[in-house]
C-alpha cells in the first residue's frame, strides 16, 4: 500500500515539482495550494503533510498548530518547508517533526518523506 503525501504550497512551480517528485518515488500525492483546505481535510487524510510556511490565507505554522491540536490529525508527521532557514525553529515551536529547506535536492525531500512513510 502507497503511503498517501498531501503537499500544500502555493507555488505553483513548487507544487508541481514536489508532486511529480513524489509520484515518481512511489508515494501517492495529494496537493492543495493554501493552508485552509489542509485545515478543512475531514476525510482522506494523508499519512503525511508537507507544508510550505508561507501561504496565503493560513500560513504552515497556524495549520501545524492546528493539526497537532486534532485528535484525528495530531499523529500524521508534518514537514514544514520555506526558503527562509532561520524557520527552522519556528517548525520546531508549532510542533512539526521536521523541517525541509528550499530550494532542495531531489534527495532531500524524499528522504525527509521516507524517514515517516510507515
């Protein structure tokens, strides 16, 4: 069985690379392109989120929070994404479980995604 990835970027560019990245690799990818539908996901939950930081409408943080704070989303293992490196910390404080900068390598994202595919 794929393990089901949700990324949620409003870079369309970004978006697209990410997705095929992960489709190639096996996963099965889900995309949104601002943070309120990952927050209003009820139903085909991923087994994990990559989220960029900074999007339009609920930034990647607020929907971490969010997320961390849900009984039924709080185990899904959240990657926060940004170009800024200085958000690592940031990941950190809104309870992600990981961090990936960007602009990033091939190998980078997958094995970011590997390390939580169970």
């Amino acid at each position: 069985m794929k393990n089901k990835v949700l990324v949620a970027d409003d870079d369309t560019g970004i978006l697209e690379a990410m997705q095929m990245i992960l489709e190639d690799a096996g996963y099965e990818v889900i995309t949104a392109r601002d943070g309120l539908t990952v927050q209003n996901m009820q139903h085909n939950l991923p087994d994990i989120l990559l989220l960029d930081v900074w999007m339009s409408g609920m930034d990647g943080t607020d929907i971490c929070r969010y997320l961390k704070s849900q009984a039924q989303t709080k185990h899904i293992p959240i990657i926060l994404c940004s170009a800024n490196k200085d958000t690592q910390k940031l990941a950190r404080e809104c309870g992600a479980d990981d961090f990936l900068a960007k602009p990033f390598e091939m190998m980078d994202l997958l094995d970011k995604v590997e390390k939580y595919a169970r």
